[in-house]
C-alpha cells in the first residue's frame, strides 16, 4: 500500500470519527428508575430530571434521591453504550499500533 492511499484512508476515517462523533452528541439519553427519569446529552450533560411526585411521600427524601442516582446513572450508561458501539471498531484497528 502507498503512502499516498493510506494518507487517503486516514482523512476518510478522520471525517468517518467526526461525523460519528457529531451524531453522539446530538442525541439525548434518557434513564429511568421507579420514580425517576433522567434526561442527559450526548455531550455528558444533565438536561432534565422528571419525579413521579404522585407517587412520592414525604418521609420519602432518601429513597427519592437513591432513584435520581439510578436514573441518571442508567442515561450515561445507555449513551456510554452508544459511544462504544461507534467508536470501538476504531480502538480495534489501533490497538495493535499502540
């Protein structure tokens, strides 16, 4: 392979990661426990948290904040997940090189 076809190949896969990139941090993440739902961006950022307060009592702080924990802990997995499943073909191609 020439020099000039792998330079070629990294500018395709260098647009292939931004582009792939841009799309992840438009999206919205959202997670829920039973009273909870957490909203977060692509960008590692917590845009809203919903409470059932139909279903909250008031002796009910700790468990209400225990659900928050869950919820907003579930959206960054579920958008770490989707990083993963984007990026994770790139760390295989290079993980040999580094």
């Amino acid at each position: 392979m020439n020099m000039q076809n792998l330079m070629m190949q990294a500018k395709k896969m260098k647009k292939d990661i931004e582009n792939a990139q841009n799309e992840l941090e438009s999206k919205v993440y959202e997670g829920k426990s039973q009273l909870v739902t957490a909203t977060v961006s692509g960008k590692n950022k917590l845009i809203s948290i919903k409470i059932d307060m139909d279903e909250v009592g008031n002796d009910d702080k700790e468990l209400l904040e225990d659900m928050i924990l869950v919820a907003v802990n579930s959206a960054i997995d579920k958008m770490e997940e989707d990083k993963e499943a984007k990026f994770g073909k790139y760390g295989q191609m290079f993980n040999g090189l580094m």
